[in-house]
C-alpha cells in the first residue's frame, strides 16, 4: 500500500515553473540591498582624523609615524566595510580614517577606498 500522496520533492521544480520565477525573485530582492549598501557612500564620524597607520604587533601600531595601540575592542573595518583582523594587516602601509577613545588608544579604524582617499579629512596634524 502507497501511503505517500505528495510528490518528490524535485518535482517543486520540475511541475512549477511559475513557482521556481517566483523564488528566483525573492532571491534577487532579497539580494538588492546588499548590492545597495556597497555603492553607497561611507560617513565617517566628524571627529575622525585622517592618517597612514602601519599595524606591527597587534595591538601595537605605528600611526603617522608615532606608536600608538589599538584599544581593546577596537574595530578596523576594510574598504567593503567589514571587520578585518589586525593580525592580518600586519606590516601594510595603510590610508586611513580613525578615532581614540577617552584614553588615547585607537578605537575605530577604516581603511580607505582610492575614491575616500581622494576626499579631504583633517589630520592630526592640522
């Protein structure tokens, strides 16, 4: 005796084409935004300076030329604006926009696109 009443489950697929249209367009939407957010453009606080920081022994970084740390919990994000590990930054030069927390230490860290390079920043210098 077949008790089974309902169809495998490839012939969703096969029997559907509507349905199978239909999921492909909520795929896609649901896709958009992330499209959406990667052309937008970064806003970076207003109290973050511009400057060329060099990781060297995490949390241990060399930053317009003077050593400086990383505090803890600090984040660095990279030019697709997710978080990248300092460890695996180690001895690259890099443009970047940051800002210190109460104590000095670096806290927020973002590397910067040729375009967001090209986009003037006050410096610790100025």
């Amino acid at each position: 005796m077949n008790r089974c009443t309902h169809a495998p489950a490839g012939a969703f697929f096969a029997a559907a084409p509507a349905r199978r249209a239909g999921l492909l367009l909520a795929l896609a939407l649901a896709a958009s935004p992330l499209v959406q957010a990667e052309a937008l453009p970064r806003a970076f606080p207003d109290n973050a300076l511009r400057g060329k920081m060099t990781v060297t022994q995490p949390p241990e970084i060399v930053l317009n030329g003077q050593p400086a740390r990383l505090s803890p919990g600090s984040r660095i994000r990279n030019v697709n604006n997710t978080l990248a590990l300092s460890g695996t930054l180690v001895g690259q030069a890099l443009t970047v926009n940051y800002t210190r927390d109460s104590y000095g230490l670096v806290h927020e860290v973002w590397i910067l696109s040729p375009n967001e390079i090209a986009q003037k920043r006050r410096t610790t210098a100025n």
